[in-house]
C-alpha cells in the first residue's frame, strides 16, 4: 500500500485555478497515439480508430459520502478514484485509454495535500497505461468531491453490454466477494476507538487484506486480456460496484432472464470467513451485498465452459433460467431464496426510506 509523507502547507490560492492544474498536472506524460491532445488547450482530441467504438463512463466521489478522510488517505483515494472509473470500461469488455479529473476543493486543503491525491492519481494511470487528458479544478464549501470521466476502446463484436445473457448460460465472477465492505467495517470501528481514546493505535495486523480491498481496489483490466486470449466472449457483463445481489438482477433484468446463484460456489478469502466469524455475521449476506468489490461479473455460454474451467481468477456461481423462473439463491441446504438487492443505493435517505 501507499506510503504518507510529511506535508508542508501552501495555500491553493496562491497558485490559482490554471496555475493548480498546472502544477498538479506537469508530471503526466501522453501514452496513447490516439490521445491527440490533453491538457493546455479548450478540450482534448482523441482519434478513433477505424471499425472500432469509444466508450464513456464518468463516476463521481463525495467526501462523506463516498469516502472518510480519517481513514482513507489521499493518495490512496487518488488511486481508488481512477479504479472505480477504469472498472466500467473493463466492464463493458473495453480497454480504457484516458480520463479526465475534476475536483471541487475547499480551502482547507493545501497544495500539499492535492499532490497526494494526485499521485495515486498518476501511480493508477502508470500502472493501467491511462493518459491524463483534462479536468477542471474550482471551490467547495463542503469538503472535497471528485468527478472522473473514463474513456475506452473495443471492436464493435467484443463489447459486453448487460443485455446479453440467455437461458442456459453460465454465470461467472472474478477473484473473492466482500472483503471490502468488511474492510470498511473494520476501518470504522477502528475509528470510534481512536474517537474514545485518540492514543489507541489501530489493530489492523489481521484485517490487511479486508483494509487494502477497500482502501486500494484494483479494476479487472487483466480480465478483459484474458478472455481475449481464451477466446471468450461473455454474453452479458457488469462490474460489482453495489453488491453481487444488485448486479445480478441488474442482469436478469436487461436480459429479460432468471438466473439461478450457488451459495457454496460464491468466491470468499479465508480472512473474509474468519471476520464474519469475527463480527458475528453471515458471510453470504456480506457477498451478495456489501459492494465496492470492482470485480467483473459476466456470463458464457456453455460451449465455452471449457476454456475457462479450473482457471483461478474465474468461478461459476450459477447459471440463467427462463425468466418465470425468477432470480434465486440456492443454499447450502438446497433452498431456493429470491435474491432481492440490498447492495448500496447512492440515493438512499439516510433514514433508509
């Protein structure tokens, strides 16, 4: 993970609106031939290729919302920023070539302190060869908020749209589930000790998988590489950004279908076990609803079973029924659950009505 530096304050005003984009933006270097043109003019060019399609996708983090400074540190928060943009692409069977920043900031954070956030910023785009190409930068009064905005590239046949999924197909997920609302649960309680008693240290030795899912999430980019290279096409897919039940529905019902879902072939890390264990809660109902996990999850037909059988970064979970059939949990003890989503809604009241 991420490393904290010791930070000096300059005000943001001294360097003002163009001069902070500047400054926060000297070190990106371009990447892509078909980023025409970044930053330093009225707006980017990118050049598309022929015969193939540009995909769009802009996510939005509000501090309080989205994110709690007392524990998620900015460079971590840069990172994680792009991660939640870059996870739509890969979602759509795309690779993501560029995006763009905005922040809202308010005056209480220094130069120092955007550096920080930019930092991840650039560590994500290095790692998943993204270019920077624009953004804007303007006040708050109530806190910090960041807008990224996403762009890829696929060949019209690969994209993966939701629609997509048919009677019979396999329904498959990447990598473990829950872990990162875990790692939330424990960030928070770590934070009402510190709250009661600010010489505490947090105890986070067993928990460092369940902290980095939820403080450094990675987007499936290796994924979409490798069903090209498997030769996959995945009939429908969508990235679990709000909770397994939410996206399997979010299928089932763009693909006007049922689907079936196996509780014991569900995904989950030893150190998930161990922490619902822990917490005294059931691990299934943390799967199918605790979000900000940024896997993919897709479904195949079953011709193609074989070619991505016994791979360990892919599990079937299920498979799609006819839509009569409903959307349904089948248990360890062989009963059939309606699954419902009670994944995170970004618009619910706080009163949860």
């Amino acid at each position: 993970m991420f490393e904290n530096k010791d930070q000096s304050r300059t005000g943001i005003e001294t360097l003002g609106e163009f001069g902070l984009i500047d400054h926060l933006t000297k070190n990106f270097e371009i990447q892509h031939q078909s980023t025409v043109k970044g930053i330093g003019d009225d707006a980017a060019v990118i050049d598309s290729e022929a015969n193939k399609k540009m995909i769009v996708s802009t996510d939005m983090l509000l501090e309080g919302v989205h994110f709690d400074l007392s524990y998620m540190p900015l460079k971590h928060l840069g990172y994680k920023a792009v991660m939640v943009n870059l996870s739509d692409i890969y979602a759509m069977n795309a690779i993501a070539k560029q995006i763009t920043v905005s922040i809202a900031v308010s005056n209480r954070f220094p130069v120092e302190a955007l550096e920080e956030l930019y930092e991840g910023i650039a560590a994500a785009c290095k790692i998943y060869n993204i270019d920077l190409i624009g953004g804007d930068t303007t006040s708050s009064t109530t806190g910090l908020l960041i807008s990224i905005t996403a762009i890829g590239e696929a060949k019209q046949d690969d994209l993966a749209y939701r629609d997509g999924a048919k009677e019979n197909d396999l329904l498959v997920v990447t990598g473990d589930l829950g872990a990162a609302y875990l790692g939330l649960q424990v960030l928070e309680r770590e934070k009402k000790v510190f709250e009661v008693n600010p010489a505490a240290q947090p105890d986070l030795e067993n928990y460092t998988y369940l902290v980095e899912r939820q403080l450094k999430p990675e987007a499936r980019k290796d994924i979409v590489t490798l069903l090209n290279e498997l030769e996959v096409k995945p009939t429908a897919m969508i990235d679990i950004s709000d909770g397994l039940s939410s996206e399997v529905l979010h299928i089932c019902k763009n693909s006007g279908v049922g689907c079936n879902v196996y509780e014991d072939k569900i995904p989950l890390d030893p150190q998930v076990i161990a922490t619902c264990e822990e917490f005294n809660i059931d691990s299934t109902t943390i799967a199918l609803n605790g979000g900000e996990d940024y896997e993919l999850l897709f479904t195949i037909s079953t011709e193609d079973f074989p070619k991505i059988k016994a791979n360990p970064h892919l599990t079937v979970i299920g498979h799609i029924t006819h839509q009569k059939e409903g959307v349904h949990l089948i248990t360890r003890a062989n009963t059939k659950i309606p699954i419902i989503a009670r994944g995170w809604n970004a618009l619910e009241s706080e009163s949860g009505s």
